[in-house]
C-alpha cells in the first residue's frame, strides 16, 4: 500500500447518499466504456450514488479524496447465476457429478441434484434461507462482486421468499431475485403469487429487483408455461437452466420452433436469460440468438459437474457473448477471479488443441497457421468484459452498472496491484484476470456507498453471522440424518 492510503483520507462521509462526494484518485482505471477509454492515471468523481465524472486531474474543491494510487480502479463485477441459498454447504461436495452417473458408488461420484435439491434443500427453514443468501452475498461483496443473479430455487412457502429478499436487502449490493419454485409442499404458490411478491417487495427501482425463475422440464410443461406468461405480463426477465441430460433441452428446441407452452406459443425473445446452454443443436442456438436472448456459463462447474463442454466457441461462431456465472458453491467457489480464469483458459485449451492437432509438418518453432474456422483465442480483456459488462447487460441492468460511465450508479471496485503477487504492475487487465485473486479487492462501493474499505467490510459482524450459519448447517445436517466427516464424503 502507499504511505497516503494507509494514513491518509477516512473514510468519506456518508457515501452514497445525496448532497456526498468523493474524488477516487490517481488510479489505473479500466472503465469497460469504449467512449471513456482505459486512463493509465485518472480520477473518478462520485456524486451521491452516481458516477459524476472520469477523467484525469479532475479538480472537485469540495470533494474528499480517496487515494487510489497503484490501485486498478474499475466496474463491480457481476454474477449472473448464483444459488445462494446453498452457502451452508459449501465446499461439501467437492467431486460431485450434477446427476447420478450410474456407476452404483455414490461415494466415488456424489449426486448434487439428489444431495442438495433432493434430500437437503426441502429440510431448509426460512431462517436458513436467509442465513445461507446474507453470507453469499457478503463473501461475493467481499470479492468485489457488486451485482448477482440469486437464482433461488427454494421458495418452498411465503415466508421463505420474505427470508430470501430479506437477506439480499441486508446484504447491501445490487441483486436480481429469480423467483423460481421450492419443493412444491402445500403452502408453495409459485408461480401464481409472482405479482404479490413483486409488488410486496420490489415495488420501487432500488438495488434489489425480481427476475422469474421458468425451467423448463419435460414433466412439468403447464408450470414452466405458466411462469413464463406471468414473467412477461410482469415485465420481468424470464431465467431457465439448458443442461445436457437434464430434460430441459427438448423443452428449448421446441420453444425454439414456436411450439412450446400450454394455451399458446410462449416462444424466445430478449428478456429470456439461459443458464449453462450446454449440448443444445444448432439450430436451436441460432433460434435463441436471433431472439436476442441471452447465455450465462458457468465455466469452472461446467467442466467439474459433468454438465457438459462450456458452450464458448459455439457462441464465438455465432457471434455471441456470455457473462459469466459461479453457479453453486458446494463445488467451486464463487469469486470473479476464479470464473475469468476458467474461461480463458478453457476456451484457449480447446483453441490450441485443435491447431496443434494440424501440426504435421509445420517449420520448427513454429505453429501451424490458424484456419478459417478457429475462433480467436479470448483475451484477458474479452473475459473482463464478460465479468462486467456483458453481466450487466444480461440482467437488463447496464444502465446503471457494468462500466464506469458518467451518469450510472457508482459500482466500483479498486484491486490492489502494489501486492506482492501482481507487482510490478504491466497490464491492467493482464494483472486483474491472470494475477489478482480475492485478496487484491481493497475497497468496494455499491451505489455509491463504501461496503468495503481498505480490506474490511463495513456494518458486518462477520464472527457472529458465521456461527449462525454454522448452526444452520449443524440443523441441516441433523435433519438429514448425517454426521458431518470433515475428512469423508457426504
């Protein structure tokens, strides 16, 4: 750290309210807007929630200074496929397949969708849910992860959807709610009380806003119909999981075709988000580009869980773009660094594999030439761009955050590059997606107001909220019937 950003400034003054100002100061910025540019040093002026200027020496008398000298200053990142309610067990199914592979060893290869979807997520009490999403929100917060997608399939009774949204607006970051079923118990209304949830909870344009959860499977067709015919008569995003193997790709071909939906043709348009998108034709894939849909892949559980390849050079070729997703943190964490680098390193693998692979008789020391039909390898910037912006525009959102552009709210995010891991810093994006990790995030404004200051976050009894969630997972565990192996597999 500089000698003035240990010592120096405080902590500016009710940040993110109206009337407050700070200048973000002497950073490298990456602003992600083709019309601001990257400024190698360069200031940021934050008026109450709103990006008020950026440019270099700007000169703002009556604003406080954060110095954010050797800092890479840039937008908050953006999860665009998280279940959040899942926090309690995290990291407890570390090899798990998605489905059961047949092998007769559930032991060797675990089942997430049995474990968790079955057996574990009907068990959760409200104050689980809000337990579990609270403490995701403030670990991703705490990685600089200013925006996500809760796609929160455990909306088993009203008062479950309150300790949802309950737990988001406490979490204090922008936040889409995917309304999506629970275990269909009596007491469920999903999907027919998506109105009453929407204007109980999301009735004014603040951080936290709605999406509708409409998956679609085989044995389901008149809910999944159903949920999509109210997300539109809402106005709402409309987001599904495509899994190879899970039933829902036939579902997706014959939406694609206009054939879909009890009562009429539902159909694709730019409000619907899909998740994974993995084994889908290509026709289909056309379908749902020509309808300007949109695609989150999860890339590090894509590759892990057996979902199948990472959908990347197929929207390459057809001149689309994903954001990014950490999808559940039972199997991979759920930090941007981690996501970044997974899609650049897997899209590149596959790239690099298929030129080699016309390496025959090649000069020495030299690759062979590209073919007409390789798509250029991803850069660290392309996958920045997916982290940021690409997140924003998915989620409807890139009017207020996704890069740093005057007028959009102040989503900010300042990385540490003077740290023993990136120093000395010679690229800014080189340094965020190949170097940083969580460590690197230092500061963190949502909306203008500071969540995160010099390493800390701020309001968070973090040792409290932690035994809480322990407790939570203690409940789960024993209404499960399991002990807990911390050297063993559940």
């Amino acid at each position: 750290m500089t000698e003035d950003f240990q010592a120096g400034q405080g902590l500016p003054a009710d940040s993110g309210r109206p009337g407050s100002r700070y200048l973000i100061k002497g950073g490298a910025v990456l602003s992600l807007d083709p019309e601001v540019g990257d400024l190698e040093r360069a200031d940021v002026l934050v008026d109450g929630a709103r990006i008020a200027a950026v440019g270099p020496d700007l000169h703002v008398p009556d604003a406080a200074v954060l110095d954010a000298r050797g800092r890479i200053v840039l937008p908050g990142f953006v999860d665009t496929h998280h279940h959040q309610f899942e926090t309690a067990l995290r990291g407890a199914l570390p090899d798990a397949l998605l489905f059961d592979d047949g092998s007769g060893s559930p032991s060797a290869n675990p089942n997430y969708g049995d474990f968790v979807l079955g057996r574990m997520a009907p068990l959760y009490r409200p104050e689980d849910v809000r337990l579990s999403t609270l403490f995701a929100g403030l670990a991703q917060l705490d990685a600089g992860v200013t925006t996500v997608l809760d796609i929160s399939q455990i909306h088993h009774t009203p008062e479950h959807t309150d300790a949802a949204v309950t737990a988001l607006r406490e979490a204090g970051r922008r936040a889409v709610l995917s309304y999506a079923g629970g275990d269909g118990r009596p007491g469920s209304t999903y999907p027919e009380d998506a109105r009453a949830v929407l204007e109980r909870w999301f009735a004014s344009d603040g951080l936290v806003t709605m999406a509708m959860g409409g998956e679609m499977y085989l044995d389901y067709e008149a809910l999944y119909s159903r949920a999509w015919e109210l997300g539109r008569e809402l106005g709402l995003r409309i987001v599904a999981h495509a899994v190879s193997g899970a039933g829902t790709n036939p579902v997706l071909d014959r939406l694609a075709r206009g054939e879909g939906g009890v009562g009429g043709n539902l159909g694709l348009g730019p409000d619907n988000l899909f998740i994974h998108m993995t084994g889908v034709g290509d026709e289909t894939w056309r379908r749902v580009r020509d309808a300007g849909a949109r695609v989150s892949i999860a890339f590090p559980i894509e590759m892990a869980m057996r979902h199948g390849t990472p959908p990347i050079l197929t929207m390459q070729a057809l001149g689309m773009e994903p954001s990014l997703s950490s999808d559940v943190e039972t199997t991979m964490p759920a930090d941007p660094f981690t996501l970044m680098r997974s899609a650049l390193t897997m899209q590149r693998m596959v790239v690099n594999e298929r030129v080699l692979a016309r390496g025959d008789g090649h000069p020495p020391n030299h690759w062979p030439p590209p073919a007409e039909d390789d798509p250029p390898l991803l850069t660290a910037r392309d996958v920045l761009r997916f982290a940021t912006l690409n997140g924003a525009r998915d989620l409807g959102l890139d009017h207020r955050t996704g890069s740093l552009t005057p007028g959009k709210d102040a989503d900010v995010v300042l990385l540490d590059a003077t740290a023993l891991n990136v120093a000395p810093l010679n690229s800014a994006p080189g340094a965020v997606v190949a170097l940083m990790d969580r460590s690197n995030v230092e500061t963190v404004i949502v909306a203008g107001r500071v969540r995160k200051w010099r390493g800390r976050l701020l309001d968070v009894d973090v040792d409290r909220l932690r035994h809480e969630l322990e407790d939570s997972r203690d409940h789960l565990f024993r209404a499960a019937g399991l002990r807990r192996d911390l050297f063993g597999r559940v």
